[in-house]
C-alpha cells in the first residue's frame, strides 16, 4: 500500500523483558529493590482522586522547584521530563539539529543511536580502550554534540569528573549531555552538576527510576544554564504541554523530601553491590569496579549467553546484549542481599553441574 | 554563544492557563467539571506502593486490552500515549514523513502546525467556509498527509461522517487521522471508528482528558489497523519505552470498565451545554450548534477580548484565542450548571454595566 512511502520506518530499542509472577528474582531491569519513600506511601494516600479531572501544572512546577532546592540550583536550570529517556530523548532533538555527527562511546546505552536514528541525527561512535574506558581525546574534534553517561552502562564504570570535565571544556561550540542515571551508587564527587555553573553548554541528566525506586511513575530531569532549559522547554512545549502527570508531581516531589530514606537505600545497595562482587570474584567472574547498581560481568569458562539463559529457567532473569565486544557478558542489577544469594548459589551449581 | 547555532528553534504552543485557587471557575481548557468515575477513585486507594519501584508494561498491556475491548477491536489495533497530544505527535512523527504538505483547516487545534514545525513537516492549511464548516473537497489534492478533529476545536462543530469517509476513501495514498477529544460528546454516529475497518490509511485518536474526567492522569490512544499501529509503536519504542506510568495504567483501565458513570456524567454535560446554549442566546450571542464540551461564541456587541478581561477578573476563565478569523470569539467550556450560570449572570452584568 502506497501510504507506506511516508512512513518513517526505524528499528527500536528493546527494552529488558518484564516478566510477571511473583516468584522471579528480577536482576535484569536495574530496577531499585526497595519500596520507594515513606513519604511517597503517604502522598499517595492522601492524593485527591477528584484533582485527577484537572490538567497538571505543565511546567511541572512543585517537582522543579523541589529540585531546584534540592540541587542548589534555580527552577529555572531545571526540566523534568517522563523519565531520563524522555528528557534525553528531548535534548536530542533540541541540540543535536547540526549536520555534523554526534559522538557518544561504541559500548553505552544501546537507546542512544535509537533516538539518533529517528531524528535523523548524524552520529559516530568512539570505541570505548579494551578495558571499556573512555579515551577522553577522541572527543575533541569537530562534532554536533556529545553524550556520555558516568557512570556508563552497561559497564558500570565511572569516569573521573576531570575526564568528564576535560571533554565540556573543549568542546565549547557543542552541548555535551552527561547521562547521570547512576551517579547516586558512584560515592561523593562524581556528579558533574558542580560544573554547570562554569560550562553553559553542560548538561546533567538524572532519573528517578534507579536510585529514587520510582521507575513505575517515569520521571527524569535535567539540570543546566538557564537558556538550555528554556531550549529545551520551548521544544517539549512544541510535542506535548503536559507530560509528567498529576501522581508524577506529586509522588516525586515527595520522593525528594524524604532524604534520609533516600540515603539508606542507596547505601545498602552499594553495601550489596560490593558484596556480590566478592561472591562473583570468587565464583571466577572478572569485571571492571562498578560504580552503578549493576555489575557487568564475563567468565572465562562459561558463556554468558548459556548463563543468561540457565538462569531464567531458574526464574532469574538478568540482562544479555547480543552486541559487539559485549556478547560475552551479564548485566546484573544488584538486587537485595537475599537476591545476590539466590544468584550466587544458582550460579555456583550451574558451574558444577556443567563441569568444564 | 556558538552552540546555539545547533539547537532547534521553535515557538511553542501555549497551554491555556492553570490558574490556582479554589474559587475560579474555570472554563478555559475543556476540562470535565465532575470527578472520574467512583472505579478510579476505588483502584487509586488500592495502588500499591511498593510496585512504584518497578517499570511499568512497555505495551500499556492492561490499559490497552481494556480499550480493545471496549472499542471491540484487536488488542494490536490500539496505541496508548501520554495524552491525545503525545499520541497525535508520534503520529505526525511516524506517518507525516513526506516531502508534499500535509492538509488541517485554518481553524483548528492550534498544536497542529507547532508539531509540523518542530519535525520540520510541511504543511498547508485548508480554509474552511464562512460558518466554519469543511470544505470537503479541499482535501483530496496531492498531500503528505491530513489531520481533522471532529468535532473541530476551537469551533466544537460535528462533520458528517459521510464528509470524513469522502476524505479518507480519497486519499489511499495518505495516513488520514480523525482527532476525536471530544466525539463522546457528539452523540451516535458520529465516530469514525467503525470505518478503521474498511480504510487502512485511517487512525482514530481519543482521550481521556474529556469525557472521561482524567486530565490529571495523561492519557490518549490511536485506533487503526495492525499495520499502522505498528508503525507507530516502533516510533514510540524508539523515544521512550515506558510512557505511560503505573497509575495511568491502573486507573486507566478501571475508567473504561465504568461504562454507566461515564455515560451518566457525558449526558449531564451534554444536557448543561444545551442549556447553556439557550442562555448564550438570549444574551444576544451567536455560534455555530457544538457537538462538543465548549462553545464557540461571539457577540456583535461586544468585544471577545474584553469580555474575556473582565470575566478573568471576576475569577471566571474561559479561552480566547488572538488568532486570524477567531480573533473575536470565545471559547466556553461547558461546566456544571451550577456554574453556567455563574458565567450567564457575570456576563448579563458586564453588559448591562457596559451599556451599547
């Protein structure tokens, strides 16, 4: 049929499956395995279910400015967005509109040459070295924007702030976007928000989806100077006036409050995290430092893919790219202490039981 | 700074405004004046929490069975977006794609020509008649595409199905899509729907912000064939996998298996519209005979814009729109009776005290 001709035609990205059942060990989705905060129950108690006939505020106006607060920074240096996939998606199309291509490292979030591709944005990929570091040079020539996540994924490496900052620094003609998804679980100073102030073409995106335990809400936002948000608003108010709904506000303003909780939950999954590393050590795994919620982990006596696939007969369902350079890994969300024993032992009688 | 030269510059749709304060009557964005339906209030107060952790279902699963069903078509027939505004934009993104221009009326939901903007897709508008009706021939030239509301906004005025299907049968070449926000409130026989099986170029798209009472929520869906639905899923998938979140999905649903609420409070706004258009006339405006939950008037008196001013002042908010044709119109809308006659009273007074 001939409507088809109009058609723009793109290969998606696929997101990790979400299985149902309650009996399945989900380390596949980096996904926060705690209830999101205390305050987060109670404002959803109290949430007028009559407001819900009203449209909500469309410049998301109490969660901005509870972020502003929180970051130190204006409301005005602040858009929130349907996720970090929305806000990112977003930034593509606002500063990434030059005929000169996009650089962002070949091993990262898989959804970036996606959204190159749907927009039509021109983009080269920067092979990350051997042990999946960034070589911050590469980024210094000629290109239409940049976007780097720190710490990255799937690696879970992160890079330093010099590195990062190296990079802003000497591209002053392009936006560079760091992708902060994980910068919660990377300890204090990794964050490259302390250099907005300085940069005017940084921008920081984050989300609520991992740290927060609100990926079921979708809220992302990004922080930068004043006139990249306007930018960015003027085009998101171009798609859609009203994206982040009523709950959205509401629960994520309140997520922002409960800080302690926040804390608390970040330290145990990290205290997890360096745990299963230990027991992934010791079962023969190797992997570089992460510094996210997952570990990103190859065996040199077991493919991964047979891994991956073992373990979902045994209701554990972990991340497995079928990319370049990385067909040979697990992505594993760092779970609760319970989980990372599951996993462990599961893994521990897949090795004895296949021998090698 | 020299990175602008990269952004995308675009002038944004302006949202009528969400005033605060719980004493305005508020007309002005087409809002349901009763709450939603009793099945949303009962599934909100039994939400979990906890599941706030976890990403919702990429493909909207429950949400959009429940709309299938409802509608009596496949499950893959449907596409659920965060509100008609994100769905008729990846459809403009997904089926516009062309270099020939895509055809709306002059008057017309104003986002229309916002979005071709932003996605850089040409576009011509179709002058409709003196009364504000189309001109049905207009649309069957070579084009890239069509978008019609029906009822239209800001007119609220119903085109014969047989003048929708005379476009569609005409353009196999092109997507045609019905925007229907406001077709609950146009009685029998005035949906599209039933000709999504007969033309596969035709795409249906709904919303809950009306009729259904949940604006605060954000959502909208797209009926058409599988093909189509398709296309625009794998669009969506490549922006952002999850859009709409955990309680848009669960509250969602529960509205649309509450058929006799929704249909009770639809009747109720249908009933005050048509008293309301009985006191507008009387008062001495004109307007053409709305099929939809607003009015379009104008007086020969008296100015739109400052009849506009004034009610603002006295905490009434209704729409006006300094655009070419309507410049001297307002749009009302239909609110409880209760304040219908709010509205019917401050403007009796305005112009007894204006004089003429």
């Amino acid at each position: 049929m001939s409507w088809e001709a109009n058609v723009r035609k793109v290969v998606p990205y696929t997101p990790g499956e979400q299985p149902g059942g309650k009996h399945i060990v989900k380390l596949n989705t980096n996904e926060c395995p705690y209830p999101p905060a205390p305050a987060v129950e109670k404002m959803l108690k109290e949430e007028s279910y009559e407001d819900l006939r009203l449209y909500p505020a469309p410049d998301a106006g109490n969660l901005v400015e509870a972020l502003a607060s929180y970051h130190g920074v204006k409301k005005e240096q602040v858009f929130a967005g349907v996720g970090s996939d929305d806000v990112i998606s977003m930034a593509f199309l606002t500063f990434f509109n030059s005929s000169k291509p996009v650089f962002f490292p070949d091993v990262t979030y898989s959804f970036y040459p996606v959204w190159a591709d749907v927009y039509k944005i021109p983009y080269e990929t920067k092979m990350l070295d051997k042990d999946f570091r960034l070589v911050k040079e590469d980024y210094v020539t000629e290109n239409g924007g940049i976007i780097i996540p720190n710490p990255n994924a799937p690696t879970g490496l992160l890079e330093p702030l010099e590195n990062i900052e190296y990079i802003v620094k000497n591209n002053p003609e392009s936006i560079v976007i760091i992708d902060e998804a994980y910068v919660d679980f990377a300890g204090e100073g990794a964050s490259a928000l302390p250099l907005i102030s300085r940069y005017d073409n940084l921008l920081v995106i984050r989300t609520f989806s991992k740290s927060r335990a609100l990926a079921g809400l979708r809220i992302g936002y990004a922080v930068g100077n004043e006139r990249l948000i306007k930018f960015l608003n003027d085009v998101k108010y171009s798609i859609n006036s009203y994206t982040l709904g009523r709950p959205s506000l509401l629960l994520g303003e309140a997520s922002i409050k409960d800080d302690d909780y926040f804390k608390q939950t970040r330290d145990k999954i990290i205290s997890t995290r360096e745990r299963l590393k230990k027991d992934l050590s010791a079962l023969g795994f190797t992997f570089g430092d992460s510094k996210s919620n997952f570990i990103f982990a190859t065996h040199e006596k077991y493919r991964a893919k047979e891994i991956f696939e073992h373990l979902k007969i045994e209701g554990i369902y972990v991340r497995y790219f079928n990319s370049p350079r990385i067909d040979d890994h697990l992505r594993i969300t760092v779970g609760t202490d319970e989980e990372a024993d599951i996993l462990v032992k599961a893994l521990d009688k897949y090795m004895k039981e296949a021998g090698v």
